[in-house]
C-alpha cells in the first residue's frame, strides 16, 4: 500500500512487477531500448511494464527476467494479496483449509450428527465388487478376434483395397 497524503491506496501487482524491472534495468546500467532488444520485444512495451501501466504475460515475464539475468520469482518477489484488486471477499487456501478443519470437527460432535439411515426394502443393499457387471466372469475376445462384419462404408464412396481413407467427392460445378 502506498501512503497517499494520509490515505492509503492499494498498489497493484503490475506496478510492484514494473518497478522491480526498472530497478533492475538501472542496476544493470541498461536502457530500456537495451532490454527491449535483449528480450525481443519494442522499446514501448519495457516502458509501459516499467510504469504499470500493462501487465505482462508470463512469457513475456520469462522474457525480461532472462534478459536481466535474473528469475521470474526476482521479478515478482513481494507481490502479495494487496497488489490484487479488492473484491468483496478473499479467500485463501489457509481460510479453506481452516473451514473445513472446524466443518469436521462439527461433524464429528456426538450428538450433533444425524444419523445415516439404514436401508429401507425399497432401496437394495449397495452391490459388492463385481455384482451387476455382466461381464465381470467372462474372458476377453481372443487378440486375433475380428468383429463379425465391417462398418459400411458411407454413401457414394467405394471401399479402397489399401485401407487409405476415401477422399471427398469432388464438387460439381454450378
């Protein structure tokens, strides 16, 4: 966040990412024309990252880290939730996996569960592995087996001897 006379304003990623650039690109003691070049990319891009005013791709970030001599994870090392825009809710994985954690413990209360109802006669017992698959005894078709008939071949188009597909007809004139 930066401190805009007394009021605090959310700095975006692409502006955290566009200052780490030129940072480095000074330390380095390169132009922006130098970078461009280095990265294969126009000069006018390296200035629109450099003042937040794009967001790069990660290629594009791959690019420009390469070129700097430098990784990725340098160029983008700090970004934070606070770089991204508010929404009405955030939610991260540590706030998942706290939810779930208090869900079980919930769950997991005497007294507070219902219980699971048993089988009624209208519902059949669930079936053991196996039961209801028709062809769970029978053997696998011999490797030589060859379905019984070939598909027919579609309208208009003679089978080829040599298996090649069958080109399309050719259109009529009009």
């Amino acid at each position: 966040m930066v401190n805009m006379g007394g009021v605090m304003k959310r700095q975006d990623a692409a502006h955290e990412v566009g200052a780490r650039v030129r940072e480095i690109r000074r330390a380095t003691g390169i132009s922006q024309m130098d970078l461009a070049e280095l990265a294969t990319m126009h000069f006018s891009n390296i200035g629109k990252i450099e003042r937040g005013q794009a967001n790069p791709s990660l290629s594009t970030l791959a690019r420009i880290a390469t070129a700097l001599d430098t990784t990725v994870a340098e160029l983008t090392s700090g970004v934070t939730a606070v770089h991204v825009p508010a929404r009405d809710r955030q939610v991260t994985v540590r706030d998942l996996l706290r939810a779930r954690e208090e869900q079980l413990a919930r769950d997991a209360e005497p007294g507070d569960a219902e219980p699971t109802p048993a089988p009624t006669a209208d519902a059949p017992p669930d079936p053991a592995p196996g039961d209801g698959d028709i062809n769970a005894d029978a053997e696998p078709p011999p490797a030589d087996h060859a379905p019984a008939s070939a598909p027919d071949p579609p309208q208009g188009h003679p089978p080829r001897a040599s298996g090649a597909p069958v080109p399309p007809p050719e259109a009529e004139p009009r």
